[in-house]
C-alpha cells in the first residue's frame, strides 16, 4: 500500500501519480530529492483532481504499465502546479 500525489487525470480510468522521496549521499553528508511515477487504475466511484493524495494497493497487471488500484482519496488544496510541490506523505 503506497501513498502519491496526482498529477494527471487525462487516461480513461487510469491516473499517474507521484511519489517523492528523498536518498541519502554518503559522500556530502546530505539528501536529495528524488520521485517516481506510477499509473493506477481508478475505479469510477472516485473522482479525483490534479494536487489530490491518493492510497493504491497493488493488483494483478490491468495492463502494460498499470499495476496498482486506487483504495481511497483525499482532497488537497495545492495552489498552483502540482508537478512543482515537493511533499513527503
């Protein structure tokens, strides 16, 4: 079960969403901000917008790329562009 940000909702029931995280450089003694995105299926009962925080579970293949399913949604009040905001959940 893994937490992310939406940041498209163009596809036919399938979302991308993006997870931020942070690796740690040994050699600076510092971390760096990293992200990966993933697709998720999502079921027409939900609705969610561009900015929402998402829950997805991991599932049988739907498709190429899609191996996760949405279990629940939250609302978000990002202002602006959600691609730019960097959040840990």
């Amino acid at each position: 079960i893994l937490k992310g940000m939406v940041i498209s909702t163009k596809m036919k029931r399938t979302i991308i969403i993006r997870r931020n995280y942070l690796h740690y450089i040994k050699k600076f003694n510092r971390f760096e901000k990293r992200h990966s995105n993933m697709a998720a299926h999502c079921s027409p009962a939900f609705e969610p917008k561009e900015g929402d925080i998402v829950t997805v579970g991991q599932c049988r293949p739907l498709s190429k790329t899609v191996r996760f399913n949405v279990l629940k949604v939250e609302k978000n009040q990002i202002f602006g562009n959600p691609r730019k905001v960097f959040m840990l959940f």
